[in-house]
DNA sequence: CGACTATTTGATAGGACTCAACCTCCGTGG
DNA sequence: CCACGGAGGTTGAGTCCTATCAAATAGTCG
C-alpha cells in the first residue's frame, strides 16, 4: 500500500502547509499535526463524504478532487453551500457540533485526508496556537457562507454568477501555474444553480452573456478570466471577506 | 453610576448563563468569565454597534434589545444576516478575524456588554472548556446562517417568511412567559424584505396570505403562531441546526 | 457508433418587483 | 386636545426577471 501512505504524506503536507502560512510551527506542532492524518479515503464523482445528520466523528482535509457541501430540502431542492477545493478542510465549523447539519460531497473523484476529531480536539485543547489557526479558518469559512447569502439574497443572476466567478478566482489563484486566469470548475450548469438559486437554464443563458460582453471565455469546464476588473465591477466584488493573503495584508 | 453596574452584572448573568447550559463552571471559570465583562454600552435604536471593515477589538453580549448583523452592496441594498435577541453574543464568529466582514446594528434600544477580545483571547488560549463552549457558540451561529442560505436560495417567499417565523419562534420560546406562542419581531416589513431578499411590499401580501390561513396573527409588533405545524410544514422547517436544547437531546 | 448526459434554444408562464397612491397609526407641538 | 407630519402598512396596476416546459444540439464515454 506505498500509494495509500503517499497519499498520507501528502494531506499531511497540505496540512502543515496550511497553518505555516499563518504562523512558524515548532517542531512538537509539527509532530502532532503529522499525526493527525489518520487515514486516507477515496471517493468516486459525485458521491457523498459524510451526510446531514450523521455524527461528526471526522474532520475531512481534500487533497485532490473538487467538493462542495450542501443542504436539501425534503422536496428535493439543493442548496449548495461552498465548494471546496483542494488544500482545504471542508468542515472545521461543524468540528464543535455532535452532528452534521449538511452534507459533504464530490463532484470529481477525490482523495481526502481524515483527521479524526479526538485527534482534532486534542490537538485544539492542547496547542492553542494552533487552535487559534483552525478556528481562524472556520471564520473565514463563514465569512464565505455570509457572501453567499448577500449573493443569493440581493444580486441578480449576472452578478451572481459574475460574484461567484471572481471568487473562485481568487481562491484558485494560488495554484494556478498556467498564468493565464483561468480555473477549472468541474460542476455542470444545474449544479451551479444549485449554488445560485437560479434554473440551469438561466445559468446557461446569464453565462453567454458573460462571455457576449466579453468578460471570461471557456472551454468545457475550463473557465478563464478575460477582464477581471469588469467582472468584479457586475459583482460588486470585495475580496476583503476571504482574507486571502493575496489581497489582504498579512 | 449604580445603573451601570447593575448592568454590567446583568451581562455577566447572561454570560454565566450561557455557559452553564453546557457545563458545571469551577469556581476558577466563573471568576475570569465574571471579569469578561469590561463595560456596558447603551445604543439608540437603529444604530451601528460595530461596522463593517473595522478592526474588531471587542465582541458584544446583547443584553437587551433586538439586534442583527448585515451587510450592505455599494449601491445601497442590503442583506441581513441574522437577527440577534438578548442572551445572545453577537459576533463570535468574527473573533479570529481582525475587521468586521459585516456591520452590527440594534433596531430597538440596545444594552451591550463589552467582552474585549483580549480578554476572550486569553480565556481561549488558558481555559480550554470554555473556549470550547464559545467555539461550539459560532458553530451554531453559522448553522444558522447555511439555513438562511438555503432560505433565500431555495424557498418561495411565504416558505421563506413561515421558515424565519418558525426560526424565532423556537429561539425565542424560552422567554416566553406567557406561553402563547408569541414573540416580539420589532421589525419593520421592509427590514423582513432585506433579511429575506424580498421587496417590502412582497413582504406584505406574504403576510396577509400566512394570516389568511390561520397561521399567525399579529397586533403591532408582536406575532403569534396559531399554527406551528402547520407552519412548520410549509416553511419544511427542521429545528436541528438551532441545536436549541428543547429539540435536540442534551 | 450508440446511449446518456449536458448544453443550448425557443416559447410561455408566473412570482416577485416597481411605482404610485392611499390609509393608518403615533408622536409632536401648537 | 386636536392638527399636523412622518413613518410604516396596504392596495392596485403594470412590468420584468427568472422559472418551466419541451425540443434540438453537442459532447462524452464505453
């Protein structure tokens, strides 16, 4: 099984990683904190990591793939709540709740870190330092979750997709090597009127205005940026609540 | 200044109490959460107790008074977040982050005590019980927060207006003295439209539909749920993310 | 290549918005 | 104590944004 520790290693690096752009660890943060990965789980596209209600016995660090969580509806509807993509925890904010008020899953097939939360709330209880960064984490988590309901509540649908557009943007840059403004989004159209609150029909129809005026162009699930300014413009677009280190101080 | 001592006895009870929902303080805790406390701070109504962008140097305990946190679009709309009544803090989300993400606002006249996050800070880092408790806090507050979410993303506006009524409804139940289902809502229609994406005058045909049913009644401010199943049943209402001790086991 | 899924297009319908007026309630001040 | 003014609630009419339904096209994977 070399991949699976490979595998370990990596979420491990993603994890340090994580918490050395906030602060220097010492070597006993390091040590415990490569010990938290307990275990590496694979899941196929578009399946669900751990469900609405279910107890919270795990923390779930995504090393490769493209996630998102949701609530449902008894009738069906879906309300995407962020998407996730790799390097990050998915559900620090629930770490202090008994059991889980929406649902984890991929889109992609995906490798996730586990991080047991007795591991978690030892290391919480024991390292304030590091606490400090994984309570931080999930502020910023719910700062995301408090755009999204201005995005929902008060924009129109091109500004919606253009908000959603600029942050994904944002929140990728950092790995993309390409240079070129461009991310991948591997989500269909309904899925993204999941996340919008808007018919997949009116996504695809606000999206051939985004492109008519210019502003990204992609292809297939390839989206790239062609006048960030003007996007951010139609989006009313403040990056200020993501407290990325790109545009923020820090 | 008797009244401001009294006062700042009060948030502590509220705070005490808080906290002793959950576990049995030593004698240790009580002492540093007792001195939490710095101050009080009486706000008129409709004003601004901590905005947007600033540094965030205190966390605030509504003592009494109806409050909410929202945040505005450059072109003046607006989305409220959430509703905050006494008992409640305000904003512990925000204490990891260093500015407001959002603005905190009373609608009524307002009592706060003032916990300076120094003083939160250092009870984090040195008791981790109740750092846990305050963690567990702005948990629930972003659980809240999803489900506006999927309020405004997913549900029509009489679902979205029988959901927030059914929300206060349970939060607000356990001061309920009089045991008629009754809650006071000092809100105006058109504050209801900007916490539910909905025009003012959305807000009262809406209301004039739940009331035509037979599900609520109101004289002025103060609402009273004829009908809470019923109500339940068209807003799909599922109380569990309020983790409200009268629901959940505990 | 065939079956399925996703995107696109067209036509129609409907929920919610806007605008504008009117009514009601209340606090203020003459 | 009543007149006034302003804010909030209510109503009506018309419009627009977005949803729905249905069908056609394009893409993808075995």
């Amino acid at each position: 099984m070399a991949g699976k520790f490979q595998a370990v290693d990596l979420a491990t690096m993603h994890l340090l990683r994580k918490f050395e752009r906030h602060i220097e660890l010492s070597a006993n943060e390091r040590n415990v904190l490569a010990k938290a990965v307990s275990d590496i789980k694979v899941y196929g596209p578009h399946s669900d990591i751990i469900r609405e209600s279910e107890r919270v016995s795990a923390i779930h660090l995504i090393v490769d793939g493209f996630c998102c969580r949701y609530k449902l509806l008894p009738d069906g509807r879906r309300q995407i709540i962020s998407f996730v993509i790799p390097g990050e925890l998915c559900d620090p904010g629930v770490l202090m709740l008994d059991r889980m008020d929406h649902t984890i899953a991929t889109f992609t097939p995906t490798i996730v870190g586990i991080l047991p939360r007795e591991s978690i709330l030892e290391i919480v209880a024991n390292f304030p330092r590091l606490a400090k960064i994984i309570w931080r984490d999930t502020a910023v988590d719910d700062a995301i979750t408090r755009e999204w309901l201005v995005n929902v509540g008060q924009r129109t649908a091109l500004e919606r997709l253009a908000h959603l557009l600029c942050e994904l943007h944002v929140r990728t840059r950092p790995n993309d090597k390409t240079g070129q403004n461009q991310f991948n989004l591997p989500v269909t159209q309904a899925e993204l009127g999941d996340a919008l609150g808007l018919s997949a029909v009116h996504i695809n129809r606000t999206f051939q205005d985004l492109r008519a005026q210019g502003l990204i162009e992609n292809s297939g699930k390839t989206y790239r940026i062609m006048d960030f300014d003007a996007l951010a413009n139609i989006a009313m677009f403040n990056p200020s609540y993501l407290q990325s280190s790109d545009y923020g101080r820090e």
